[in-house]
C-alpha cells in the first residue's frame, strides 16, 4: 500500500464526489421546493412541465419518498466517501465509495424503470449519462486505486 | 543521443505506465468524465428530438415511423450540416461538395454523422485533458532524472505520446462503442451492417485526428517546466488557431487558412464519400502528427534538463 502517498485520480475523485454531492443535495432542495409550492407552480406552467408534472405524480408518493430518500443517502455517501479518498481510508473511502456506486447504479436501473421517459425514465441517453460516474467509481477503486487505502 | 537509441521494450513498457499513470495520475480520470459526458451529450442533443417526436407520435395514436421522423430533421439540418462542412449553399456548391453532404445524411446513417462532426470538432479541444502532462510535471519534480539513468530520451517522448495515443483511442472507442448500440438498440432505422461500418469509420476518423492534437501536445509538454503552463498553452494554441482563422476571416478573408495550421482545415474531410479522399486526409493527419513530433523530440533531446 501506498500509504501517505495520495494519486492525483483519487484526489480528482474526491473532487468530483464533492461536486456531485453538492449538485444531488441541491437537486432534492429543489424537488421538495417543487412539491411544497406545488399549487402555486402548477398555475403557471407550460405543457411540458404540466406533462412532467403528471409523469412525476404518476410514480406514487412512496416510490417518490424512495428516491428522495436515495438521492439523499448517495450525497451523503458521495460527500463521505470523498472526505474517504483524500484521507485514504479503507472503510470510509473505498467501502462508501463501493456502497455509493452500487446504490447509484441500482437506483438508475429502479429509475429508469418505475419513471415515465418525460422525467428521464426508460433506456435513454440521459439515463446512460448517469451510469458514467459510478460505473467509472466502482471500476476505478477496485482496480487503479485498490492498493492505495489504509485502515 | 539519438534516435539511433529507440527501444522497442523500453518504448512498450514506457507506453504502458503511460497508461496506467494516466488514471491514477488525474488527467486520464478527467478526461474519461469529460469526453464521456460530452460524446454522450452530444448523442443526447442529438437523438433526444426524435425519440419525443416518436413518443408524441405514439401518445396521439398515430403510427410513428422512425425513418421518416428522421428524415424531416435531416432535411431541416442539411443547411446546418453543409456550412459545417464548408459548402455555401446548394446554388454555387459543386457537384462534389453537394455529393458529400448526401453522402453524410443520405446514404450513411445520418444521425451518426451528424455526432460524429460535432466530435470531430469538439474532440481537439478536449485532448490537452489528457495530453498535457507527458513530459511537463516530471520536468519540474526532477523525477526525469532517475528515468534517464535507465533508458534514453527518445524512449521515454515516443512511449509517453504511444501510451497517451492508446488511451485516447480507448475512449474514442467506448463512447463510439455505445452510441452505436444505442441506436442500433433503441432507434432502429439503420441495418447492423451500415451502423457497424459507418461506426468503424468514424472511429478511426477520430482516432486518426487525436493524433496531431496529442502530438503537438508532446510538444509543448516538452518545452515547458509546468503542467499548468503545459495545459493552457495547448489549449491557447488548438483553441486559439480556429478561433483567430474563424473570426480573422470576418475582417480578412483569407485568415481562414490559418486552420491549416493544425488539421482544423481539413479534419471534416475524414468523412468524405470518397475513400482516396478521406485516406489522404488521415495521411495528411499523420503528417502532422511526425512534424509536431519531431519538433517535440528536437526540443526535448536538445534541452537542459
């Protein structure tokens, strides 16, 4: 191992889990704003977002708790992890950098699912987009960066 | 020290840390991100009109036709895809230059084209992610020095540029790899033959064109003591020379032959109807590619270290 001796990549990564993390946080305040104004917005909406809305009411509120409930566990994850890689720990940066991936690529897979493709459901482009970056986590920490975490 | 000193061992065994290094070094890891969010954005932007056209189509119970859906945004985008490869307009065009644009939207998967131009003009700009660090930070951490004692300076340039190129190739290969399937798998207009061939072509079009790019790269990464420095001169120049020959040629027309400068002029070519053409235009690539690399090695075999 390793030790003391951080990569770039990993330092790269940790910047990325950040950016992520911020990004998915910001992305939830956003949808509970959405649903805490929700008679206010749908007043004012075009037929899209109407269309969006409609695709978004029809998953269920207990599907939709799931995935905000998700999407908050992988920030958390994300931002954990990150602090994990520059201090290259094994259980906090290797096994929640493990546990982010996995969670991310099966709630992608749930998503794209479950959701309706006016809100990035079903097997598009966008849908892959998302894969990038756990399937690039999972590959990279259990194979370039394997050797470089401690206990 | 001279080229006389190449070692095939020592240039594969360079060329291979050079890969390794890439990833764990930073610069691979963000390039990988970028190039594979922007190849499949690209994709996206693309295809992302067609499957709503499809599924409104569907929504309101009418029969969706994929080829003709495609067919009307093609013949929207013909104008755009025209300027693109410099042809003016229908009227004044040549014969030939109208055969190419048909060539492109007609008798090859138009939709694939049309990503594969964007990426041919996107893709320069990205390589100096990856490229920029060949030979700069270990100039400047002094760790060139234990490497010298072991091998020649000739092996270490044409490994680091062969493992960069490698690299490179890769990912051009993964994100060309998954938008073929996607639209093999999920638009269905084109058969698996012309999608897979058209795909290869452009593959090695791009593959081709990262070349001079990582080449000139070298270049810079030899010349300069930083990798910050390294990285915004290579993208200054690949920037800059389109940027000067676009917006040159508004106040004085002939400024646009400064693309010729790096393959910005003739890169488009890669793509054209005739094979001789576009075999040429990949040579004319390669022909970049030994001039920068030469200038490269003259500089790096020649300087203090």
């Amino acid at each position: 191992m390793n030790e003391g001796k951080r990569p770039g990549g990993l330092t790269a990564l940790a910047v990325l889990n950040f950016i992520f993390s911020a990004g998915g946080l910001i992305g939830v305040m956003g949808m509970i704003t959405v649903i805490v104004l929700f008679g206010k917005l749908v007043e004012n909406m075009d037929e899209q977002a109407r269309t969006q809305f409609e695709a978004l009411q029809a998953i269920g509120l207990p599907w939709f708790i799931c995935l905000l409930a998700v999407s908050v566990l992988s920030s958390i994850l994300l931002l954990i992890s990150g602090i994990g890689y520059i201090k290259q720990k094994k259980f906090m940066g290797h096994t929640l950098g493990n546990a982010y991936a996995i969670l991310a690529i099966i709630t992608g897979i749930v998503s794209a699912v479950i959701m309706k493709p006016e809100i990035g459901g079903g097997f598009t482009i966008g849908a892959i987009i998302e894969f990038i970056y756990p399937v690039l986590t999972l590959i990279l920490l259990n194979t370039s960066f394997k050797e470089d975490f401690t206990n | 020290m001279s080229l006389r000193d190449v070692s095939a061992s020592h240039i594969r065994l360079i060329s291979f840390y050079q890969t390794r290094y890439t990833v764990r070094g930073g610069a691979g890891l963000v390039f990988l991100m970028i190039t594979l969010v922007f190849g499949l954005t690209v994709a996206h932007a693309v295809l992302t009109p067609i499957e709503q056209i499809m599924a409104q189509q569907a929504k309101a119970g009418q029969q969706s036709d994929p080829q003709k859906v495609v067919a009307e945004i093609v013949k929207l985008g013909r104008p755009v895809i025209q300027w693109a490869l410099g042809i003016e307009s229908d009227e004044n065009s040549p014969a030939s230059s109208d055969a190419w644009t048909t060539f492109l939207l007609d008798d090859r998967p138009a939709l694939l084209s049309v990503i594969f131009l964007i990426l041919l003009f996107g893709m320069p700009l990205l390589i100096s992610f990856l490229a920029f660090n060949q030979i700069a930070g270990d100039v400047q951490n002094r760790g060139l020095r234990y490497l010298l004692l072991r091998t020649e300076r000739a092996n270490i340039f044409i490994g680091r540029f062969l493992g960069t190129a490698f690299f490179s190739t890769l990912v051009i290969a993964i994100i060309i790899a998954t938008i073929t399937f996607y639209l093999g798998v999920n638009i269905k207009i084109y058969s698996a033959g012309l999608l897979v061939g058209w795909a290869l072509h452009g593959f090695l079009a791009l593959s081709v064109l990262m070349l001079p790019y990582i080449a000139i790269c070298s270049w810079i990464s030899a010349s300069v003591d930083s990798p910050f420095v390294s990285l915004v001169l290579a993208k200054l120049i690949i920037g800059g020379v389109w940027l000067f020959a676009l917006l040159g040629s508004l106040v004085w027309k002939p400024a646009i032959y400064l693309n010729y400068a790096l393959p910005w002029g003739l890169q488009n070519h890669l793509l054209h109807p005739q094979l001789t053409h576009s075999l040429g235009t990949a040579l004319a690539c390669l022909g970049y590619m030994l001039v920068f690399l030469f200038l490269g090695y003259y500089r790096f075999e020649t300087r203090d270290l």
